[in-house]
C-alpha cells in the first residue's frame, strides 16, 4: 500500500486532528535542521514546535494540490525566523569565522582579491543586511537546496518574484564583494 | 567565486539532540490535544417547560439574575423562542416551550416534580430582588444545617416563578465543626 501523500493527510486531519502528528514524524527534522542552522539548535528547538503548532491551526488553508508539505513548513518557519533576527545574524557572524578558519590562505590572490579573513565576515554582513525577502529567498535557496518553485511556494510568490529577488541577492552580493566591501547593501 | 557559492559557504549545521524532535512533537499533540477536547460547561444541564418561553425568559434574568447565552438562542419561524440558555454563576439552564421532549409547565400540569437548589453569594439580596421582581416566596429566608459529611449551615429561600416552578436559592454560611454535629437537625 502507497503511502498517503501529505495533502492526504493534512486533508485527514480535518475530521482526525491527530493524524496530523505523521506530518511531523515526516518533516520536524529537516525543519530542525533549517531553523538550526540559522538560529542555533537551542532556538530552533523551541521554534520547531511553534512552527507545527501554527501549521496545525491553519492546515485548513493548505493547498491541497501540492503533494508535499515540506514548502508550506519552510514557508511557516521562515515567518518565525523574522522575530528572530539578531539571533540568526550573531550565528551568520560566527559562521563567518569558521568558514575562515576551513579556507586556506589564497597564494594566488592578486592585488584586487579578497582574503578570505575579510571575505566571509563581509560575505556574513552582506547576508545579513539584504532585505528580509532577498535574504530569506537566498538562504532557501542556496542553504536549503530548495527548487524556485519550492522557494516560491514556501514565500507564496509567483516564481517570477523569486527568480527576481535572487538575481538582486546576488547583485548586492557581487556589488558588495567587488567594491571591497566599502560600501554596504542598503535595505529597501 | 559566485555569489550563491560564497553564501552556500557559511552554511553551517547546528547539531540537535534527537530528543528534541520528541519534545517538539510532544509540544504540537498537546496543542492538537487541547483543540480536540471541547469546552468544558455543566455536565448536567436542567431542562425546563414554559407556557411562555419570552416571559419566563424576561422573569429569570430581573428576578433571579440569571443571564441568557446570547448565541444558544433557537428561534422558531415566527419569531418565537424555541429554546434559550441562561447562565448563573458555573450553571447553566434551558428553557423551552412545553410539549417539547414531553415535558409539562407546572401551570397547565397542576403540580411541580423538581425544584432545583441555586447557589448565591448573597441570599438576603437575591431574596430582596425576586421580592420586588414579583417573585412568589414559597418558604422565606431561614438557616438551616444539614447534611452529611461534612455538615454545612445555608440560608435559603424558596420562590416560585410566574408558571409555578420551584427555585430554592441557598448561601453556604459554613462548615458546621465537629464539636456541633452531635445533633443532626429536621431535613428540610
């Protein structure tokens, strides 16, 4: 027997709260996983239980065509990681250092390139200062591996929106990168 | 390097216990858990037979207090009321026409099969606003004890309602200690 898809289910729990509780036997890790690498597991663990708290009240207004959950859920948890800024950009800033330390030295930099000791902090700044929506596209995109019309899903943009708050992440990125970091993103 | 890349670089995992998946889990059932369980009321809710339901309804709020539940209201196709619940402290009442569920008002039957104990914070005040609401006094304010264990000391009064149903209305004065409970007094 096939497994219920998670529309199946959310649609089951409607009559059978509790049925509810297989959509997050199937999806809690990976969401623990996400809302920990951007705010820390001890955070991301009270986070991950609010996150299916609020998609429990409002499975009602789960789109049904979609087989998979899993861009509603990073859709739920991204709201949450807004309330939770300076926590996730301390962490941006201390994976800044780490990725450093990983990077060895680059002996064939020339005059214009960039260390990575002055790289990845700006790199973690430039993150940091995107707006909430290129910022939020970027990081499922690149950090979660989700598709466009994942990350379209999950922000509930049309795939247009999202092609375009990516390309203008990755501009303010090289603009930031290529100006040697003397000037910052502004926030829009 | 690209933008995306250098972004992807400071991806960093927070390593989580796995138990913090079952306390997140154990966070979202006692969620679905509470929505499940519906509001707790009475669990026995008298039902009562009048004559005329919009005056009873009317008496029982001036005389004695009590307070329709506004969205409990059931109306017939005239206008009229076909059911209606008053609230009074933790207790609830319904009130209907009679001939409904075979019940009968006490004014067309002749003779009342129940009267119902009403706990007030304040019985000389009840007593003196049935009075002036019209309320007819079947037996005036007295204390009694009575009991069993543990034995308790009430001021009651009893008044009948304008279709002759019974309403015995008690203030718990106290407990009655041991030293007094060598005589247990007439039932009333």
């Amino acid at each position: 027997m096939n497994s219920p898809s998670d529309a199946e289910v959310i649609g089951r729990s409607l009559d059978d709260p509790e049925a509810f509780g297989l959509i997050y036997d199937r999806h809690a890790a990976t969401l623990l996983r996400f809302l920990g690498r951007r705010v820390g597991a001890e955070v991301a663990e009270g986070l991950v239980g609010e996150l299916f708290r609020i998609a429990f009240e409002r499975r009602k207004t789960f789109d049904a065509s979609r087989a998979i959950a899993l861009p509603w859920l990073y859709g739920i948890g991204s709201n949450l990681l807004l309330k939770h800024r300076r926590g996730e950009a301390r962490r941006l800033r201390a994976s800044a250092r780490m990725a450093v330390v990983g990077e060895p030295p680059d002996k064939r930099a020339g005059a214009g390139a960039l260390d990575a000791r002055l790289l990845f902090p700006r790199v973690a700044d430039a993150i940091e200062a995107l707006p909430d929506g290129e910022r939020e596209a970027l990081l499922l995109f690149a950090w979660e591996d989700l598709s466009y019309q994942s990350v379209a899903e999950a922000l509930e943009l049309p795939i247009g929106t999202v092609r375009s708050r990516l390309n203008r992440a990755r501009a303010h990125l090289r603009e930031l990168l290529e100006l040697g970091g003397e000037n910052r993103v502004r926030s829009r | 390097m690209k933008p995306v890349d250098l972004a992807r670089k400071l991806r960093r995992d927070a390593a989580f216990e796995p138990a913090a998946l079952d306390r997140g889990k154990a966070v979202l059932m006692a969620a679905i858990r509470q929505e499940v369980e519906p509001p707790r009321g009475p669990t026995i809710v008298p039902q009562i037979p009048y004559l005329d339901v919009s005056a009873a309804l009317s008496f029982l709020e001036r005389a004695f207090g009590f307070r329709e539940i506004p969205t409990a209201r059931l109306v017939t196709a005239d206008g009229g009321i076909d059911h209606a619940m008053l609230a009074f402290g933790g207790g609830v009442i319904g009130i209907g026409p009679q001939g409904h569920h075979g019940t009968i008002s006490p004014k067309s039957g002749g003779i009342e099969s129940q009267y119902i104990s009403v706990y007030v914070d304040d019985v000389d005040a009840h007593y003196q606003r049935a009075v002036a609401e019209g309320a007819r006094i079947a037996n005036g304010l007295g204390d009694y004890v009575w009991g069993d264990r543990p034995y308790e000391a009430h001021r009651t009064y009893e008044a009948l309602d304008p279709e002759g149903h019974r309403w015995r209305f008690h203030q718990l004065l106290r407990e009655v200690p041991q030293s007094e409970r060598r005589r247990r007094p007439r039932e009333h």
